[in-house]
C-alpha cells in the first residue's frame, strides 16, 4: 500500500469511527502550520493501525479510552466517547473500561473520566 492509499483507508476509518463532521470540522482547521501533522495521522493513527486486522475496532475503542484516562488527555477522552458507540460500545462497556482504569491508572483518573463521560452522554441525548 503506497502513502496515498494509506491516507484513503485512514481517512475511511476516520470518518467512520469519529463521524463526518468531526472529522469535516478538524478539516476546516487545517492549516499550512498543522497541514503535515494532520496527514501524518491519518495515514499513521488511522491508515496504518486502525485498519489492521488484529483488533476488532470495539477492542481499539476500548483500549483508546482507557489510555486517554492514564494519559489524562481529556478533550481526546471525550472525542473517543463519542466515537466508541460507532465502534459498538454501550455506556456498560465505556462504565467497565473505567472501572478497569481505576484499578491499574488511579481513581481519581477514572472519576475524572466518569464524570467526563457523563458530560458527553448528556450532550449526546440533547
């Protein structure tokens, strides 16, 4: 697979996994500055490794989610939150991969990122 395919099947998984108008909105941010940066992960993050087929992209949400609670990228927390249900996870998958979290990454982590959840479940509902 040569670099521009690479970027077309990323930008698929992107799309499907974050959703056209998040991904249309990250587009309209584009800039000569952040131009490269953008191509870099769409080819890499989502052409190269979500596109593998060793996971399910269930399993990639889930493992996602939880390294942005150890990590405490939060923003990224909340945009993977939204994106899990298009990957087929439930509000019981995304309760157990906190519950998971606060084991092995801390519990003031994992409440953080209860309460960020529950955020992006009520903007969801609205």
């Amino acid at each position: 697979m040569d670099e521009r395919d690479r970027y077309d099947a990323g930008m698929k998984v992107r799309r499907a996994v974050l959703g056209d108008a998040h991904v249309d909105r990250s587009l309209t941010r584009r800039t000569p500055f952040n131009e490269e940066f953008q191509d870099l992960i769409t080819r890499y993050a989502w052409g190269e490794i979500w596109t593998r087929p060793g996971l399910e992209r269930h399993t990639r949400s889930c493992m996602t989610l939880c390294m942005m609670v150890a990590l405490g990228h939060w923003e990224e927390f909340a945009m993977h939150v939204r994106a899990a249900f298009n990957n087929g996870l439930t509000r019981d998958d995304i309760k157990e991969v906190l519950l998971q979290a606060g084991v092995y990454c801390g519990v003031p982590a994992a409440n953080h990122g209860f309460q960020i959840a529950q955020e992006v479940f009520d903007q969801m509902e609205k």
